[in-house]
C-alpha cells in the first residue's frame, strides 16, 4: 500500500532483545522494543507515531477505567526460512476491530493508519519476530477512550496502539472444559462478537470458579436457556462428530468471528470435510461423548491457535476424549495451516502479507 501518512520514528536507546530468552518463551511475558500510537481528537485520527515501548500516564478520571471503553484485536507474524517476516491474515483484523469499534461507540480505524503503523512497527522489530518452529510475534493492537471526564457518554478522544510479544503456545498441554450453564458470556443484542474489553472481564470470575475444580477454561452456551454450546473463553471451538465438523454459526452476535475460525473451516471444506455451523445442544454433545461419537473437541484462536480438548465436563460428569493424534482433522489443519503462516505451502488463499 502506497501511503503519504506521515509516522515519526523514535528509537528505543536500548534493546531488551539480549535479555529476552527466546528458548522459554512465556505468552505475553515479553513485549518488544517499540509501540505504535495515535491519538483521536477532534474528529480526526492524528499524532501516528513510534515510540519505546513504555507505561502510559493516565488521569484517573480516564473514562475508559470507568465505563470500559476498549477494545482490541490479536493477530500474528511468522519468519520463513528466508528470514522474512509473515502477516496472517492482517485485512481480517482490521475489519473486526472496526466492527468492535462500531458496537462500542469508538471511531474506526482507518486501513491505511492500521496497516501502516502495524508495518511500520513490524519493520522497525523485526528482530523480534522469533525463527524458531511453533513460535510467533503476537500482535496487539487496540482502542481505547481517553477522555477525563465521569460521565456516561462516548468519549472525544482515544488512543489506537499497537505492542507486540514474542510468544510459544498459548497452551502447553491438551485443555480440559466445563460446560458453563449458570453464567452467562453473551447474550443475543448484546456485545458478544465484538472484542471487547469488558465481555473478557465478565468472563473471569466464572472461568476461575472452573480452575478452582480443575478445568483450564469453560464452554460457555447460549445466555438464555444454556442448552447450546457457543464459545470457549479464549477460542472458538469445534467438535468432530462422527465424519463432520460441528461448530457455532456466528450470525447471532454473540460469538467471536474467530480468524483462524476462519481458517480452519475454508481449509476443511476444502479437504472434503462436511462442516456444519450450526448451534450443537448440550445434550447432543453429552449423548456423543456416551456413544464414543464425538472423535475430536479443538479450540481455535490466535493466540491458542489449534487448541486439543482432553477432557469435558458435561452436567457435572467428566468425559475424557480419544488422544491427540497424528492423523486427528485437528492434527492435519494445524499442520496445514502452520505450513502456510511459515512460508513452507504456496498461500493459495491470499492470507500472507509480506512486511
Ligand atoms: C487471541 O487469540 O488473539 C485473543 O485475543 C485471545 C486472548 C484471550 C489471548
């Protein structure tokens, strides 16, 4: 993209690269030299800039530690064996961020700033993009109100930034679900889809309830009757019944509209899978796992990408899973997939962008 955007470039004295130890990589422990930001005021978005990664000054009348106006997107970067660096699927971000931005009343970002500073920001890190196998740049981009002021309307001013981390997985081992059916995530005309701040911040409190009895994250179902399973808190989630693919649709808004989602399904249509987005009951999923129907469960995200589900529990019943294996669909995509995001398989979808 040609761009006349003017971004002043601040470099950082010094380089936390030799302290970063990229053999034990921690998801979002480490976060790079610089940080993209720029600032909306008066209608516009201006100020672009680079600058070291560094805390920010907030007045505590900000309006976004009040009402929770925030946002943000995750997306990441790969290095091919050329050493270059590798944007999945950038376009997408950019789009559900200012779908985001819609439902949360905050002005959109424009495609030339994203992609330009995210660019620029790439280029001038591009130390930080990690060449190992499994190992990415986690790319975080966000949009937050700035106003200083307590009352309860859309802030005026806000600030779009950019950071990013070297991470391995964001899970290490195969997760182990509840079925949530008391607390709710989303509820239909509510802000489930979007990648907000706050639907994450409500999710909390259930998810450690789920911890404290052993689970790494919950399956949460629909915010009415929960007799349906919508998302899992930090992916979306499959289920391979059978021969077919079962995941939620994401027309009601009340789920993520997952990229590597996405992804995965595009890539399993055209591996010949039947895929089904349709809502699976609870008592489905528990009536498969009884009949040893249910040969695969995998969560998909960014930051989890390809996550295997070892074990469900289901009305207070665990179900353990058949073992992750080779020639698992969950396998086989996440190979596929990793082939493209690492340069090794042609991108025939047009997902890569070259920094
Ligand atoms: C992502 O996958 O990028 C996310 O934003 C999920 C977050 C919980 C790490």
């Amino acid at each position: 993209m040609k761009t006349t955007l003017q971004i002043d470039i601040k470099k950082t004295e010094e380089s936390r690269l030799p302290e970063t130890d990229f053999d034990n990589l921690v998801f979002g422990q480490s976060i790079s030299d610089h940080m993209f930001v720029a600032d909306y005021e008066g209608g516009e978005w201006k100020n672009l800039r680079i600058e070291p990664y560094a805390p920010l000054h907030l007045n505590p009348a900000n309006a976004t530690l009040h009402y929770g106006q925030s946002i943000f997107e995750g997306m990441k970067a790969y290095k091919n064996v050329e050493g270059e660096i590798l944007l999945f699927r950038p376009d997408a971000n950019q789009k559900r961020l200012n779908e985001s931005a819609q439902r949360m009343c905050i002005p959109e970002v424009p495609e030339e700033i994203f992609m330009e500073g995210l660019f620029q920001l790439l280029d001038l890190d591009r130390d930080w993009v990690p060449a190992k196998a499994g190992a990415s740049l986690y790319i975080r981009p966000f949009v937050f109100a700035t106003d200083d002021y307590l009352g309860v309307r859309p802030s005026e001013k806000y600030k779009f930034m950019i950071f990013t981390c070297p991470v391995g997985h964001y899970y290490s081992k195969p997760v182990s679900v509840k079925v949530e059916t008391k607390y709710t995530r989303a509820i239909e005309g509510g802000t489930g889809y979007a990648k907000a701040a706050g639907n994450y911040a409500g999710s909390l409190y259930p998810a450690l309830l789920a911890q404290k009895e052993g689970f790494d994250q919950l399956l949460w179902t629909d915010g009415k009757n929960h007799q349906h399973i919508e998302e899992s808190g930090t992916m979306n989630v499959m289920f391979m019944i059978d021969q077919t693919l079962v995941t939620a649709p994401t027309n009601t808004g009340t789920i993520l509209k997952g990229i590597t989602r996405d992804s995965v399904l595009t890539l399993a249509r055209e591996a010949g899978v039947n895929v089904e987005e349709r809502f699976l009951k609870v008592d489905e999923l528990e009536n498969a796992l009884k009949e040893g129907r249910l040969k695969e469960a995998f969560g998909t995200g960014t930051a989890a990408t390809i996550a295997h589900i070892a074990k469900i529990n289901v009305n207070g019943k665990d179900y353990i899973l058949p073992e992750k294996n080779d020639n698992a669909f969950s396998n086989q995509v996440l190979r596929k997939l990793d082939a493209i995001k690492y340069g090794l398989e042609p991108d025939t979808h047009e997902w890569i962008q070259k920094v």
